[in-house]
C-alpha cells in the first residue's frame, strides 16, 4: 500500500493542498486563478448572485448564473445545477465560471454552480447526500427564485460528474425530483478500482497514481465503501436495474484515465435506453477545457444543445 493510501496521511496531503490553494489566492490579491477564469470567454457576461441552501449536511453557498434577456423563453427558464471538479477535494467553483456563463448564454438555462462540502472535513456519504439535497431544493423552490424547478438538469466535471451521476441516482431511488439530463463530463465512477489497475492512452496522463491516493482515500477511506452505488455505479458489483434514471450526456476524454470506466458507465445506461449520447474528445486528457479554449468551446456548444433539447422537447 503507498502511504498516500493511509487515510490519517492521506488527510493531512488533502488539507495540505487546501491550505496551499487557499494562500495562493489570497496572496493573489484577486488576481489569481478566480480571475483567469472570469477573464475567458468575455463575450458571455458574469450575470450572478449568491444564494445559500440549506442541507442537512451543512448549508450550502451557491452562485446563481441569470441567462440574457430576449432569449424567446416565455415565463421562468430552466434551471442546470453544476458541481466542480477538484477529486471530491479541492473547492473550485470559480474554476467553472467559463463552463456557467456559457451555458446559460447558449442554453438560455438559470446555472446554479454549487459550493458543496469536501473531504477530508466532509467525507462520503455527505457531499453526495447534500449534492441530492440541493438539487431536491432548486426542484421545489424555483417559483421563488425565478427558474422553473420543473425542467432540471445536472452535470459536473470530474468529481463534480460522479456527484451528478449519484445525484441522478438518487433521485430514481427516491421517487425524484424529475432530472431532464445528466452531465457527465469526464468522471470518476469506479473508486473501487485502484488507480494502478487502470490503463490510459497517454504515457503519463494528467491524472496519476498518487494522486488518486489522496483523493479517494480523503474521500471514502473505508475502502469497503469505495463498490457503493453512489461511488462507484461503474464497477461490476454494481447490478441495480437503472431503467428510468435520468437520461446522461457522458463526455469522455481520449487519453484520460478515468475514459474506461465512463466508457463503461454510458454502455450500462444505453442498455436500459438511458443514454442521450457519448462523446469522446480526441486528443485531449483528463481537465483538458481549463487550458485549450478551442476544444472547451466546441465541447461546451454540445452540452449547450443537449441541455436545450432536453428541457426544451
């Protein structure tokens, strides 16, 4: 076992990166990597306002994205609830600041980007309990807030899709809400295989070893709990018939290492005719959309008209 592998190391690595982030922030003095992501895309402007859900996890602070005016939508617009990436580790929100303001200018959808807890403060089951619980929410109080809870979506990038995934999950267990689509882009969805065990194209792809160490340790360091549903639906001893999830838009990355289980996941959700589509980004690696603009435009253009054909039938 690497010691990364230990949970009481793993945790001290994961607050150590934290902290590490946190500084350089602050030492940015707004400068830094909140404000990169603002500057992308200007042409799509930062219509925003903060909210705070409450869980029973812990409440939950989230930037609400306000769609143009004049978009033909007659009433309140659909609303897409989007959680980060960051390993289940890392709080990066602003990271996703492009992916919102692109989507509710393309899409004409009312993007809730959510802050939701992490480990190792908050390790599984909580951040997928209160990542249901907050999309349950925007579902049954979008009259008050000026977006239609009835036509709802979820995505997330890397973490953020395995939280979008057990959200998806939940609700089909749960009896709702109704999820119109989940995003899938680029996640993890089989913790119980080791990182070691998985293949990529690439040499030395983005994602390595060490670092699954620390992130799915923080995250579920029993690792009896890594098969859970809600962790890893990719993994064989998963076995629940799925007929009636949320249909997923699963975005694959050619040379990441996480692209095989994802893989996996889209074959198992068009079995039961849950799948809306399944695309693969060639030549690009794992987190590929927070440098190559070109390939981050074209990408989120597809889930733009995916989020439109689903709530707008």
């Amino acid at each position: 076992m690497s010691l990364l592998a230990r949970p009481a190391v793993a945790a001290l690595a994961a607050k150590t990166m934290q902290r590490v982030t946190s500084l350089a922030d602050r030492r940015s003095g707004g400068r830094g990597s909140a404000a990169a992501s603002h500057a992308r895309f200007p042409e799509f402007p930062r219509t925003v306002r903060e909210l705070t859900i409450p869980t029973t996890v812990a409440p939950a602070r989230v930037t609400v994205y306000l769609p143009a005016a004049g978009k033909g939508e007659d009433g309140a617009p659909p609303v897409h609830v989007n959680f980060h990436g960051g390993g289940y580790v890392m709080t990066l929100t602003e990271f996703d600041d492009p992916l919102c303001r692109f989507l509710a200018a393309q899409a004409g959808v009312v993007v809730i980007n959510v802050d939701y807890v992490v480990a190792p403060q908050h390790p599984f089951p909580a951040p997928p309990r209160q990542a249901y619980e907050i999309v349950r929410w925007i579902a049954e109080h979008g009259a008050d807030h000026g977006w239609d809870g009835g036509r709802l979506t979820v995505g997330g990038q890397s973490a953020g899709g395995g939280l979008a995934a057990a959200v998806a999950r939940q609700a089909l267990e749960e009896g709702g809400p109704a999820i119109a689509l989940q995003v899938l882009h680029y996640p993890p969805l089989d913790l119980a295989t080791g990182a070691r065990n998985k293949r990529a194209k690439a040499a030395r792809p983005m994602l390595r070893p060490w670092m699954a160490d620390v992130f799915d340790t923080s995250y579920v360091p029993d690792v009896r709990l890594r098969t859970d549903r809600l962790v890893s639906p990719a993994h064989p001893s998963d076995t629940a018939d799925l007929t009636g999830i949320a249909p997923a838009l699963v975005v694959t990355a050619e040379y990441d290492l996480l692209r095989a289980e994802a893989e996996g996941y889209a074959d198992r959700l068009r079995r039961t005719g849950s799948l809306a589509g399944h695309h693969e980004v060639a030549g690009a690696d794992h987190g590929y959309d927070g440098s190559d603009d070109e390939k981050a435009r074209e990408v989120y253009a597809l889930i733009a008209r995916h989020l439109r054909r689903a709530v707008r039938p």
